[in-house]
C-alpha cells in the first residue's frame, strides 16, 4: 500500500532546496517527492515501504530543521465518466483532391 509523507523543511536558498529534494528520493521506496505549500517549504513524499523516521532524520542532519506534518494512505483519484464524442467534430478529410495530378493550394513547387 502507497503511503504518502509530508516534511516541512527549513531551506533558506536554492541549493538547501536541491539537497533536501535529492536526500527525499534517495530513499528506498520512494515514487515521486514534490514541494508542496505556499511557500515551497513542505516535501511531499509518495511510496511503498518509506520509513518516515529515517526520512526525517536525514533531512535534520544534512539540512536543517525538520518536522513531520502528516503521514498517511495516497488517496486515490476518482475518475470522472467522460463523453464518448469530444465537443467539437474534427474532419480529418477536410483536404480531398478531384484527381491525383491536382496540387493542393497549400504545396507549393520552387
């Protein structure tokens, strides 16, 4: 079962922003980590098997302070029963030739 894990890091510039990332999927386990909040200063962290407590220690050493804001199941996204005929009709033979000899406007010969 995917879990997902969300630390809010203090990270001052851009290169504590990087090392926080890389440190996040380096773990085992991890799918996909993302910045999420207002002010990009929370990790979110999705996968199988991720301990959060090893996450957040790394982050506190190799960073800077670290918390652990939640840590939960990934929900699962609902799917939305879409229509079989898209709103507007394309023609994909809107362009036919009388012959094959003919040249269409658009093609030009130099």
């Amino acid at each position: 079962m995917q879990q997902k894990i969300v630390v809010k890091v203090s990270m001052d510039g851009d290169k504590k922003t990087r090392k926080a990332l890389k440190i996040a999927v380096s773990i085992s386990g991890v799918v996909s980590a993302s910045f999420v909040g207002s002010d990009k200063d929370q990790i979110a962290v999705t996968g199988e098997g991720i301990d959060s407590v090893e996450l957040t220690t790394l982050l506190r050493k190799k960073v800077g302070y670290t918390e652990l804001v939640s840590v939960g199941p990934v929900e699962a996204k609902k799917d939305e029963p879409k229509d079989s005929k898209p709103a507007v009709q394309i023609d994909p033979y809107q362009y036919y030739y009388q012959s094959y000899g003919s040249v269409p406007y658009y093609y030009y010969v130099y």
